[in-house]
C-alpha cells in the first residue's frame, strides 16, 4: 500500500432474527448519515475515525485492495489537514478478539504557529508509519467476515473519545457477511461511511 498516498453479539443461525439484526444496522446506518455535523473545535481529538479494512479472502483481489489504497489515502489526507485521531484495523471472523487497535494515531494539523517544515517532516513520519502498520494488517487473511463486530469495535474506539464532536466510520468491505451460520448476499456499495454528531 506504500505506493498509494495512502462486545459485539456473534450473530446466530436460524429464524428471522439475523434479518432483524440486518435492518437495525442498517436504520442505524441511515440515522446517523441524516444527523451529521462538523465540530468547530481545533483540539485535534475533536473528531475521531476508524477504518476497517475487510481482509476476508474475497477481498483479495488487486482491484478491490487498490481501492483500499485510494480510499485510505483520501482518509489520511483530510486527517493530515484537518487533526483528529485514526483507528483502524481488519475485519476478519472474529474482529472483537483484537483487543486494541494496531493503528491508533492523533493528528495534529500545521497551524501558523508552527515551523512549517519542521510540522511536513512530522506529519510524513506519520503518515509513513500508518502506512507501514496499515501494510501489515493487509498481510492478514479470513475465511470469515463478521462486519457487526467490525462496528462494534468502531463503536468501542469512539467510546474512548468522548469529546470528539465528528465521528467517521469508513468500512471497506464488498459487504459480504459470513460468520456462523450466516451469509448475508453481497451489496454493490464497497465503501461505507458516515459522520454523526455525538
């Protein structure tokens, strides 16, 4: 990815139950999206991310994990301009076995109080350890996807962060979701992603 610029309930088989669990997700999803707001603050936790990275091996693909690379890039370059702090991990089987996350970094934006140069080289090194870090959890792969604990464990991150005013989930994924005994049908969106307002 160098090149680029770049606990939850195990959800159970059988019944209507999983279909229900699918649409308060998905209500959710579309809740949070409708209240969205940006915090004014320029305390650099102000706003708080988490990327997921699906790692399943139906993500394995060069096209699918190029648009990985594009996407995270994009979520670095606001990061890098705007501050907040970054999250980010895989989805695989079991997300909530983690524990921490592998990639947790504030960023502090430049400001005109700063030695520009000396503030770039800053944000370069991090950025360039993000990168590494993010390279090596994309060496992981799963023949499980459980995108509901994914969330969960995005929820856990923000919990940490009770001031951050914009709180952003970016989920790259094709949204196949296979844990247990269930498979929920591929969706055409790869990318999720919404804001809301604490």
């Amino acid at each position: 990815m160098r090149g680029a610029e770049r606990g939850g309930r195990r959800v159970g088989a059988g019944g209507r139950r999983p279909i229900r669990a699918l649409g308060a997700v998905l209500a959710l999803v579309a809740s949070a999206a409708a209240s969205c707001s940006v915090a004014a603050s320029g305390d650099p936790t102000n706003s708080a991310t988490v990327v997921l990275f699906d790692v399943s091996n139906s993500t394995r693909a060069e096209a699918v994990r190029a648009r990985y690379d594009r996407t995270f890039a994009m979520v670095l370059e606001h990061l890098r301009d705007d501050g907040g702090v970054l999250g980010a991990d895989i989805v695989d089987a079991n997300p909530l076995a983690h524990g921490a996350l592998p990639i947790n970094e504030t960023f502090e934006r430049c400001t005109i109080t700063d030695n520009s140069l000396d503030c770039r080289e800053a944000q370069d090194e991090q950025e360039r350890r993000v990168l590494d870090a993010s390279e090596a959890i994309l060496e992981n792969a799963s023949r499980g996807t459980d995108v509901f604990g994914a969330l969960t464990l995005a929820s856990q991150f923000f919990e940490a962060y009770p001031e951050a005013g914009e709180r952003t989930v970016v989920l790259l994924s094709d949204m196949v979701q296979f844990v247990g005994h269930l498979v929920l049908p591929e969706d055409p969106v790869t990318v999720g992603r919404w804001k809301c307002a604490r």
